[in-house]
C-alpha cells in the first residue's frame, strides 16, 4: 500500500527485535493479535476484542515501534497519522486527510490506525459559540469516523455478517462547517 497520506513503507518489526516490556507486548497480544488470530475462541467464550488502545507514554518510549510490531505480526495494514502532516492551511483539507486514512484503512482490513502526538491534533470541544476553528472540525471528524457513522452505504450493503439489512441508509449531517 503506498499513498502520499496516512501510510507508511514500513520494514518489517519482529516482537524479538524490541528489548524489554515484555508486559506491554503481552498485552498488545492478548488485545489485537489473539481476536485476528483465534475469532471463534473469542466468540466461544462470549468475548468481544477491543476496538481501540490508547498508548501513553514520554517521547522515545518506543510507541511507535511497539505497533509497528503488533502490525508485522497480525499481518495487517499499518497507517500512521500525525498532527504535523494534518493540518494544512486551506478549509477543509484537514478534516479530509483523517477521512481519507479512515477510508484507506476500511478498504485495506484489517488495518492498524495509529494516530501520533494525538494530544496535538486534537484539543478539547468547546462550550459551544458560533466559531468554528480547525481543531474542533478535526475532532469531530475523527469522531464520527471511530463510531463508524462515517461508514458509507455502499460499504455497508457489502457487510456480510449483516444478512438481514439491519443498516438503513443514512442520511449525511454536516458538521460544523
């Protein structure tokens, strides 16, 4: 997968080549790679995977590596995001690169989204107010990417664990604009 947004070439990185945390990489396992690997365990035993992980930490405490491993070893689409690329000068460029690497990452599953210096490109909702600035669009894109209603029809007429057309079509709402 190559695009100039989102996406990265990434060499292959093995559990074995990062030295230590061996507590995290255990559980980055048990949360990601075990439902990819083991589906029917899981739904055996009633379970449902995590659908995202938030990793804290200083800089240089290897987040970006420890993911970059958890990608290799699920065999999965890795796209990264960071707020120096995001945002741009021009309405609306901003809010369209995070759905772009949202869509990018529905087309290419299963995928690992790994948004970078997250504190940077999101900021806190305001109480309300007629202005509207980048960051709170961005946010509010990102948002209804990760509760999936960004999902298009045509995606979710493709669905098969939906046999019964649960999914109606939604109509669009536009958000602060």
């Amino acid at each position: 997968m190559r695009s100039a947004i989102g996406l990265l070439d990434v060499r292959p990185v093995g559990w074995e080549d990062i030295g230590g945390l061996e507590d995290v990489k255990l559980k980055l396992k048990q949360s990601v790679e075990w439902p990819l690997k083991f589906p029917q365990a899981f739904a055996r035993m009633g379970l449902t995977p995590p659908r995202g992980l938030l990793l804290h930490g200083p800089p240089g405490c290897a987040k970006t590596t420890l993911v970059r491993a958890l990608a290799t070893s699920c065999c999965c689409a890795f796209l990264s995001l960071s707020g120096a690329e995001l945002f741009s000068p021009f309405v609306g460029d901003s809010e369209k690169v995070v759905a772009q690497v949202f869509r990018q990452a529905r087309a290419n599953t299963p995928a690992i989204v790994f948004l970078d210096e997250i504190d940077s490109i999101l900021g806190s909702r305001s109480g309300g107010g007629a202005g509207c600035d980048v960051q709170e669009r961005v946010l509010s894109v990102l948002l209804t990417e990760l509760d999936g209603v960004g999902l298009r029809t045509a995606e979710r007429r493709g669905n098969k664990s939906d046999p019964q057309g649960k999914y109606q079509e939604l109509e669009k709402t536009e958000t602060c604009l």
